[in-house]
C-alpha cells in the first residue's frame, strides 16, 4: 500500500537483539547509511567529534548519541528511529546486550512486530543470545531472523556461519521457535546489509534488506471472540459513556454483551467517536466509547464481551512468567496484577518450575526458598484475590497477558497458560479460596485482605419518602452481587429491638442515632459495609457518627427530594397523618430537618431513577476504594 | 486500519490512562504543531472535551501571534489555561541574548525552572507532553509514561520497562510522571494528521513572502526560520518527504554544546 505520492505508509517495527558486542548499533548504523536515512551533515558530525577526540569513528555512535553512552560503548536503552525501503517504513528498536538492561530489551521487543538477532561470528553463541530468543518467543515475536555479523573477523568463511547456524538453530528448536532464515554480514564493511557482498560469493540468499520487506505487519485481531476492557466513564454532559479500545473482535450497535467479572448485561445503543465519520460498528485497535441501553454500574476493569463468547472469570489461572525486578517474585509476598485494564492483587499459589532463560536448566531452589529471581523465568499459579476475566495467551493475545507491578514498578510480566479451566464462574471453588491466617489479634487489615475489600458506613439521609429504604435494599443487593460483604440497619430492624425504648422526641432521635451510629462502626470494624436509613435530620448528630468512624469510612449520601413529592409519595401515610397532627414531631412538617453541608453523595430522586441512584453511589465507593489502594 | 489510524487510537489509549490515573493531571501546550495535535487528539479522546488544564510555559520571548493564536483557541474550544512564568529571573533580567545568561541557561530558566515552579504550584502529578522520539536523539529513549523525580530530574539510565500497554501510574510522593502520547509519531505523521483532520495550526508554520517559514516553533531570540516555499499543509508533507535536513536545525540552544539537550532534558526540560 502506498500514498498518493507513492511514499510507503505501511509501517513495521523491528527490534534488534543479542548479546553485548555482538554489534547491534554497529549494524543500526550501517543499516540507516546504507538505506539513505541519515539526516545530511549527521555522519560528517560524528566522524570530525571521533576525530576530536583521537579515537576511530563507530557506526554505532550514530545510534548512541547520550554522553553516558558514548563514553561506555553500549547502548543503555532502547533508541527507536526510522528508515523506508521502496515497500514501506521501518522503526528500528534497537535494544541493549547487556544483561542488566534486559527491561530495556523486553520494553523495545514488547513492541515490535519481528526480530533481527545478532550473533558474533567470532565468538558464537552466548549467555544473552539464547536469554534473547528464549523472551522474543515468550514475547510473543514470531518473526526472527538471525544475523551472523563480524563474518570479516572468520575471513567470510562459508564453514564457520554454517556451524554457528546449526547450534543456534537446534537451541531455538528446543523452546519452539523456527526462525525464518539465518544471514551472514559484516556490519562494519556493510556486507549483505543493503547490498550483496563480494566477500561472501558463497551465499546465495537475501540481504538483510530483501528479507525484512518479506516481514509481514501484524494483523489486528478482528475476526477473534469481542473483548473491549473499559477504560472509563465519562459523564462529561448528560450522555454516559464507556470508553475502552477493542482488543479483539468487533462490537455493533445493537449488540447484546455481558460484563466480566460482574456478568452484567446491557445492549449497545450507540458508538462514540469526535469529529469521525459515525459508524455502527468498530473493529480491533479502535478507542471508542459506547454508550448503553439499560443503565448498569459498569467501571474500568470490567470486559465486554459477546454473551455467546465470554473469557474465563476465576480468581486462579497458570502462567508463564518473566521478572524484571530487583526484589524475586516470591511466594507469601502480595503484588498488584494488572491485566487490560484490570488491577487486582495476588499472590503466587504455587511454583512449579523456575528456569535459567539461557540455559533452559531448572534453577535449584533450596527446600523453603520459594521465588522467582531477577531474569529468571518461573512457571507457576497465581492467585487473585477477586476473579478477573481473562483468556489463555494462545487463544486471544491482549486479555491472556498481564504484569506484576512491585512497590511502584512494573516488574515482571507474564502470559496464561491453557488449562481445563471452568468456563463460567459460578464455580465456588475457584471463588472462595480468600484463606488468610492471623497470628495473635485479628487487624482491620487481615479482616480487609480476607474480605476482600474496605469495611465502611453508608450513611443514607433524607426526609420520610425521599426513597432511601428503596436506595438502601438496591445498593444492598447490588454490593452482594459484586461479592461485598454488605448489611442494612433500618427503622425495621432497629426500632423493634435496639431502640424500642425511644420515641420520637428531639433527644431520642439523637439516641436513636448514637445508638445506629455505635452499631454502623461495629460492623465497618468487623469489615462489613453497613448502609443505614435513617431521616437522622440532625447535623450534629449525624456528624457524631462521622467522628466515630475513622477518616473515609463514613460515607454520607443525601437522599434529597423535595418535600412536596416525598408529599406525594408518602408511602407509609405518614405525611397525611402529620398534616391531621396525628402524629408530632413529623420532619418536613413539625420539626425541621437539616440538610447536609457537604454530603459525599447526593441523590435527586425526584429526578433520577432508583438504579440510576444506585449507581452514582457505586461509582463514589468505587473511586473512594481505589484511592484507598492507592494509599495502603 | 491505516497507519495514521493506528498511531491515532494508540494516543487516544495513551491519554484515556493518563487522565484516569492522575487526579492532578495537565497537558503542556507550547502553541507548536505537536502539541495542538495533541490538543485535538485529547478531544477525541474525551469527546469534545479537554477535561485538564493546558500549561503554557510563557518566556515573554514568544513571537507576538503565539499569544494571540493560543488566546483565541482558549477561547473558540473552552480551554481552561494555566500560564507559568519565571518572574523572578524575567525581573532580574539575567536571559539571552540581553542579559547574562547563554542560550541554554535561558532555557533553564525560562522554560524548565517557570516549568517546575507551575507544577508545584498546582500539585500536577501527571503532565501530558507532546515530545516524539524522532525530534531528536534523547528523546528517542522517552517512555510513553515517564517518570521524574522530586527536582523533576529524568533518570535515563534506569528507566522502568514498558511492555504490553501496561505504564508506569505508580509513584513515590512527590514525583511525577510526565505522559507522551505523541512519542512514536514523525514530523511527517504530525503534518499528515492536521491534515487529514483539518487541524487549525498557526501561520508562522508556512511560507511568507520572503520564502521563509519556521520548522519548529520556540523563542525569538534562538528560533530562526528555514527557506522553503510551502504555503500549505501539503506543501509542508512535500517538503518534508524530501528534506534530510533535522527538524530543529532552526533551535540555536540545541547546538551550544555536544550534550546540551541531553543535559537540559536530564534535569526536566521538556
């Protein structure tokens, strides 16, 4: 494919990898000289600064521009540059040898569509050359041709790349990878790069430049199971949207999809895009927001899918994983999983086999030690300690990987095997395995860890009528759902027992809710969320409560409709009762109810529907729970 | 999809993390081509809306129509403006060329100290900046989310790895990220972009009557224009498929030392 001007603007993008020395920039260099790429005056800039300083110009230099780097030759970090062939455009990320840098090889490899690995024809097969094609494999890079450079050093001899071809090919074959083709050069002399050499009158294939234009661009996958993981919610003007980018498949209007981990349903009403053709469909790779038919409480994290073709929804899945950090990943420990857009903690349930990357061989642990070490390879269980949604690497790539964030650094980052895993979650096997043991006095944080989450008050204030008995049971409802452990203290279950002493005056009202408020706080410690719905009319006393509970933990939601339609409503009668001064003390009409000052949610239930109430409340707990992770 | 699609919805992926990851986040706007598609990218991303406020270092050394083009686009899309100056310095007059300070030092006063000082002034923990790795070569080993320590100094040789989307969106108090959703675009996408998308972009970009216009905007003292003849957006893309020469040969503080950029960007230029 080509523009109007007939420039390419197809594009591909290539890491270089392989062990230090082994002449990676060296080739970058060459490579873009001999392409044409160079900015005019580069070369000629380079070479006068070598000659400067007394020492012989690199190729490499061109690449290495950071100070650190041109004093110490190797290139710390993956630089990314361009350069076309008459077929298209390629980005070459040119990743660092050295084995202290292999987050800055994984970081350039994770984001290329093919590989060129190089190995020195003078000393062969090394440490990092095999590490390199064992996590461009895990990396999910098909592509891989080998590149055997310093052929000048071998005086181009036919022999000796045949010999390196033959070890390197059969240490591939052993972790499964087919390399597509294996090329002698000399990047130095430029030998086979752009053009064919005529040291090398023995090789009859391609020059590096024929194969790479035989490298396919990747395909998006849209003909795969839909999988939208949702970003965000914007209420940005009265519209509500669920923004995301499709990972995989395609989603129409009109689709019927279901949410993981929540199973939620809805159907699509509508795709947003701005200042885009509308269009009722999107495909793999687009970021897009949708906006639904039924109002559900949907948050990031969750995934869309089709209902005829959901992912796995499981607290447990096998992996295969790489670490990066300086800590081991280890067993007992707790780190943050994030898969699309999902973030949940875990654990490592259990190892059942570390190995040296470039060796293959299993690492020896001693009896108790229980990790995965720095550019080590480990394959294990994981443990999440609330299901996610996910798929198996090999089935849909974007929702089968995932990272380990350490502390504030993404450390390691692995890819799901296929097992017999449940199709559905409603396995309580795999849902109840939440086992934590305490030693000496049970802490609020063991009783969260277990819980699975916070333990909190909501606090539902309003007038008689103003809908928070209704609020409270669907909010209820809703948190059990989501596998919350949630309580609801209300005039019926308090005034009958706890309270039935107290009547309506002024100072009852306020030992009535001291008494709530002493109850709601037992259950926040014991971990559960408590809703209550009281009128509690009074300020001060509503605050008392607030004080009693530590910062964060007391959530005031005021249910606020006007009085003339809690009027209207009167659901219990009580209102036509008051006005006839049956009975005293009535709030709205014989004694006054003080509106909060700064309520942390308020509801207009005279304009918004219950679920739509619902889940304003759900979106505030939600935003409160993931800023207290982020605070913990 | 096509290729400028895919650089497209991988920024919109980009800003859509960014701005649910950080409570305090800005975007820098310096007024130039890359950070007006930025701008335009931020609407696609939320829908019409730039939900952040736009930082705008101002030098005082800015050609004039910046200012009256920035203005105007705060005005005509609703955009909230922050703008940060060094006022202590501009008072004690110690800039380039007038006062004591060479070409780079300026900059580190100007821009990167004014920078700072903005940021902490609004508690800003994450900034949207539309540098791209093809500018020049430190910014070829940028992060799509990047992270800066506590003096905003940018750690180049230990940075954390980024694969499969997944960012850095955790950090130490005190730090901050800064965010590069525009980090694999060209010089040339930029152009195809504004337009394939009619992006308004300011006039000093194309040629005057003189056959001169700017390839890269900064300040008057340091910025000087190129020859050229493209009056228009596809004039520019012509141009550029053509040139070989960088895109800022026109910045006067990049060449005042083998390393200056490298060391500016250490410290936390943009």
């Amino acid at each position: 494919m080509t523009t109007a001007n007939g420039q390419p603007s197809e594009q591909l993008k290539i890491v270089i990898v392989g062990h230090v020395d082994h002449g990676k920039s060296t080739f970058v260099g060459r490579l873009f000289h001999d392409t044409g790429s160079l900015p005019e005056g580069k070369l000629e800039q380079l070479q006068k600064i070598a000659e400067r300083r007394g020492v012989p110009f690199e190729w490499a230099n061109l690449m290495d521009a950071l100070q650190s780097e041109r004093d110490q030759n190797i290139t710390i970090d993956t630089a990314q540059i361009w350069f076309h062939t008459r077929k298209r455009q390629y980005v070459i990320i040119d990743a660092p040898g050295h084995k202290e840098f292999l987050k800055n090889m994984v970081t350039g490899a994770a984001n290329a569509e093919a590989a060129l690995l190089l190995i020195d024809a003078h000393e062969g097969v090394q440490e990092n050359s095999r590490r390199h094609g064992y996590l461009l494999n895990l990396l999910g890079i098909r592509q891989i041709a080998v590149l055997v450079n310093k052929m000048d050093l071998e005086d181009y001899s036919e022999a000796r790349f045949q010999q390196i071809e033959k070890e390197y090919r059969d240490w591939l074959k052993t972790i499964g990878v087919t390399p597509k083709l294996f090329i002698p050069i000399a990047a130095k002399h430029g030998d086979n790069i752009a053009t064919r050499s005529p040291n090398m009158s023995w090789w009859k294939g391609p020059t590096v430049l024929e194969s790479l234009d035989d490298f396919k661009v990747a395909e998006l996958p849209k003909n795969q199971p839909l999988r939208l993981p949702i970003q965000d919610v914007y209420r940005f003007d009265d519209r509500r949207i669920f923004a995301g980018r499709v990972e995989a498949g395609s989603i129409k209007v009109g689709d019927r999809i279901v949410f993981s981990p929540t199973s939620k349903t809805s159907t699509v009403r509508s795709i947003e895009r701005w200042n885009a053709l509308p269009t009722d469909v999107a495909h793999a790779g687009e970021s897009i927001g949708i906006q639904l038919t039924e109002q559900i409480f949907v948050a990031r994290g969750a995934v869309a899918a089709l209902e005829t073709a959901p992912p796995y929804e499981l607290s447990r899945f096998k992996a295969r994983l790489f670490w990066l950090g300086r800590q081991p990943f280890a067993k007992g420990r707790t780190y943050k999983l994030k898969l699309a857009t999902q973030e949940v903690e875990c654990t490592i349930e259990s190892i059942e086999k570390v190995i040296d990357a470039s060796t293959l061989e299993t690492v020896q642990r001693q009896p108790g030690e229980e990790f995965v070490g720095r550019h080590e390879v480990g394959e294990l269980t994981i443990h999440t300690k609330k299901p996610i949604a996910f798929d198996a690497h090999a089935d849909i790539i974007p929702t089968g990987r995932f990272v380990i964030v350490d502390g504030f650094d993404v450390s390691g980052g692995g890819i799901i095997a296929e097992d017999n895993y449940p199709k559905r979650s409603h396995d309580s096997h795999h849902k109840s395995h939440n086992i934590y043991w305490s030693r000496g006095k049970v802490t609020a944080r063991q009783r969260e860890l277990r819980n699975g989450h916070r333990g909190y008050v909501v606090w539902l204030t309003g007038l008689s009528g103003a809908g928070k008995s209704t609020i409270a049971t669907e909010l209820e409802r809703e948190l059990f759902n989501l596998g919350r452990h949630v309580y609801v203290l209300d005039g019926d279950n308090v005034r009958h027992g706890l309270c039935s002493d107290l009547a309506f005056s002024p100072k009852d009202r306020t030992e009535n809710i001291r008494r709530v408020g002493e109850v709601a706080k037992l259950f926040a410690e014991a971990g559960v969320i408590c809703i209550t719905a009281f009128i509690s009319p009074y300020r001060a006393d509503r605050d008392l409560v607030r004080k009693i509970l530590p910062e964060g933990k007391f959530v005031e939601v005021f249910v606020n409709a006007p009085l003339n339609v809690c009027e209207e409503r009167d659901p219990k009668g009580l209102y036509a009762k008051a006005r006839a001064n049956e009975i005293k003390n009535f709030t709205g009409i014989s004694a006054p109810y003080e509106v909060p000052e700064s309520p942390e949610v308020e509801l207009a239930t005279d304009k918004f529907s219950v679920p739509e109430s619902v889940a304003k409340v759900l979106e505030y707990l939600d935003a409160s729970d993931q800023a207290a992770e982020v605070s913990i | 999809m096509d290729y400028l699609s895919k650089l497209e919805n991988q920024s919109i992926y980009i800003m859509r993390e960014a701005f649910n990851k950080f409570d305090n986040l800005a975007m820098l706007w310096s007024i130039g081509k890359d950070s007006t598609v930025l701008l335009w990218l931020a609407r696609k991303a939320f829908l019409g809306h730039v939900p952040f406020p736009l930082v705008h270092v101002d030098t005082t050394y800015k050609i004039p129509s910046m200012i009256e083009y920035r203005d105007r686009l705060c005005r005509d899309w609703n955009l909230q403006l922050v703008v940060g100056k060094n006022e202590a310095v501009l008072a004690s007059g110690v800039t380039y060329p007038q006062g004591k300070a060479t070409r780079v030092e300026c900059c580190g006063t100007l821009k990167k100290d004014a920078l700072k000082h903005v940021l902490d002034k609004h508690h800003f923990t994450g900034v949207i900046v539309g540098v791209r790795r093809d500018e020049e070569p430190t910014r070829a080993k940028e992060r799509y989310f990047s992270p800066r320590d506590k003096n905003m100094e940018w750690n180049v040789e230990d940075q954390p790895p980024e694969l499969w989307d997944q960012f850095k969106t955790d950090f130490d108090k005190g730090t901050h990220i800064r965010i590069h959703p525009l980090l694999h675009w060209t010089e040339l996408n930029i152009w195809e972009y504004i337009q394939r998308e009619n992006i308004p972009i300011i006039p000093l970009y194309f040629a005057n009557e003189k056959g001169e216009r700017f390839r890269s905007l900064g300040c008057y003292p340091c910025t000087f224009p190129i020859k050229s003849t493209a009056r228009t957006v596809g004039e520019i893309i012509q141009e550029l498929r053509l040139t070989k020469t960088p895109e800022r040969s026109g910045r006067a503080q990049d060449k005042e030392s083998e390393d200056a950029f490298e060391k500016l960007r250490r410290d936390g230029y943009m």
